[in-house]
C-alpha cells in the first residue's frame, strides 16, 4: 500500500485497489525464519510509504525482528521511508535515524535515488524525497555510523549526463563520509509502468548500455567506493555473468522473494541458489566468496566461498566475485 504515485513503479497499490495489502507482523517474522532457515544472513526490508502505517512502525518492527533472530543483520527503510517515518513521529532525521539504529537497524539501502537531480525527480515522482534531503539522511545515517548502499536508475527519461553527475554527487559524499559498502547501478524496467503506458519511454535492449554504465562506474569510482554491484534480477543471469568483465566484483544475493522488479517486468526470476550463483562466477574466471552485508569474508571453501542475504523481501547470500590472481 503506497500513496507516492511514483511513475516508474509498478510494485505500487492504492489502498482502494483490491490487492493491496500491508504485512502484519506475523507475516514478517515468518518470512525472517524462513529466511534464517535457508542460511540467510541478511534481511532486507523495503515498501510502500503506506498512509494508515502507524508512527513508529519501522521501530517496532526492528525490535520484533531482532528479538526473535538477534543475529540476523537488518538492512532496511530507503531514505524515502525514514523521511516518512520522521515526519510520522515528529522527529529530526538524526534522532529518528538513532532510534532505529539502537532498535537494531544495521544498515540502510541507498535506493529512493534513481537520478540525483530534481528536475528528472519530478518527472518520476514529484512526491518522493528531493535531493537535498536524500542527501541530508544519507550523511546523517553515515555519521551516526550506519553505512549505506549507492544505487542509480538508469535508462528512462536521464541523459547520460545525469548518469555522470549522479554517479560524481556519491563519489563526492563518500570522500567526506566513507559510508557507502557499494555501488548498485540499477536498470529500469519498463514494461508495466506508467512511464511506458504515457509514451515517456520507449523499450530499452539489454546489453551493450548496461555495461557501458558499469564500465564508466567502475572508473569514476575507483578508489572510492571499492565494490561495484551487478543485479542479476534485472540483467538475467548471462548480462549478469558479462558484468563481471565490465568493472563489477559483486553478485549481490541469492534472494529469496523480490517483489518490485517482477511487478516490474523483470523475468530472470526471484531466487538464484548459492551453488548456482558460484558456477557462474567461476565461469568468469572469477572466485566467488562468501561475505557479510558490510563487506567481511566469512570462512574458506575450495578457493574461498559463497554467501546470503534477503531483499525485497528476499533471503539471500551475498557473494563477491574476485579475479583468480589477485583481490
């Protein structure tokens, strides 16, 4: 259940649509056991801004989470949705940001980006967080010591220098912060938007843009923001594979169920196994291992490993792809 309209979205429901819906806390904590029971390591959690969401919702579901599964680390609630939580409980972003830090928040996705520019923003989304206060949550959480992921939404209504500036802004907030883990480059999916349906679009292949974004990423980051994350769910498995070459030394995660791509369009599935994602990297040329959601190896396989996390609502393994000579 969403109010923000965003255009590019398809995951989105009005609450009078006949499915929507918002998850009790039940249903929550059932999908974190499953999760833990297939190995996950990380719970993602992102939603809908959801008009009737009672004002500390995203704490109380913190301390839900934790106090049932302490281990498990908890990466959740963009920018967007801690813009909406702190309105909703009437707090500074600071004091909001360090409530949720100490009811157990590890981490937060740096999603609600897209393009860094307001005036591409307000074709998107006129509603969604600009870009001054992404930018003030984002520092904020990085200075109370909650690191963030980077993401950008290319190929809708950007040119490639909104790419270029958006990708220059975070190399900017990570040489004063050192916050981020990783760079996400995200592609849009078109095919059931609203962005497609008014003709704001026209339909994208996949391949050569996409690596040519990771490849420029790669280089204007370099020495800054260390990892370079594909998305398999967006690319599909072989694109995904190619990125490896293009500048990217993360697989991201095996996911469990990811919900905002497939409502999208996107159709390389919810769920990639471990094992899967191991013999792809390998066939790169690649060793995969097994890390944290912040970026530390955990234990040695053959080479080294492979690992999870959970996204979306996805359990999953986050894995790094390093080159067989050298880290």
């Amino acid at each position: 259940m969403c109010f923000v309209n965003c255009h590019f979205c398809a995951f989105k429901r009005q609450r009078w649509e006949a499915d929507a819906y918002t998850h009790g806390m039940d249903v929550i904590l059932t999908k974190a056991e499953e999760a833990v029971a297939r190995g996950a390591t990380e719970i993602c959690m992102q939603g809908g801004i959801n008009p009737d969401m009672a004002p500390f919702t995203y704490r109380d579901v913190l301390m839900s989470v934790k106090a049932r599964f302490p281990a498990l680390h908890v990466h959740a609630f963009s920018p967007m949705e801690i813009m909406y939580g702190a309105r909703r409980t009437q707090m500074g972003y600071r004091e909001y940001i360090e409530m949720l830090r100490d009811a157990g928040l590890g981490s937060i996705p740096g999603t609600a980006a897209e393009i860094l520019d307001d005036d591409v923003r307000d074709i998107l989304s006129h509603k969604k967080v600009d870009v001054r206060t992404w930018i003030e949550i984002i520092t904020t959480a990085h200075g109370l010591g909650l690191p963030t992921t980077s993401t950008v939404m290319y190929g809708h209504v950007e040119t490639p220098g909104h790419v270029a500036r958006h990708i220059a802004l975070l190399r900017t907030i990570q040489k004063e912060t050192g916050g981020f883990t990783e760079f996400v480059p995200l592609g849009f999916i078109w095919e059931n938007t609203q962005l497609y349906r008014d003709g704001q679009v026209a339909p994208q292949p996949k391949g050569a843009r996409d690596l040519r974004v990771y490849a420029v990423s790669r280089l204007m980051l370099r020495g800054v923001i260390d990892n370079l994350q594909t998305s398999w769910v967006k690319l599909g498995h072989r694109l995904a594979q190619l990125s490896l070459r293009a500048g990217c030394n993360d697989f991201g995660g095996t996911l469990m169920e990811e919900s905002i791509s497939r409502e999208a369009g996107a159709d390389a599935g919810e769920y990639t196994t471990a094992e899967e994602i191991e013999a792809l990297v390998r066939g790169m040329g690649r060793v995969p291992v097994q890390r944290t959601t912040l970026y530390k190896q955990i234990g040695t396989t053959r080479e080294t490993t492979a690992n999870h996390s959970v996204g979306g609502w996805c359990g999953c393994h986050p894995i790094s792809a390093r080159p067989l000579s050298a880290h």
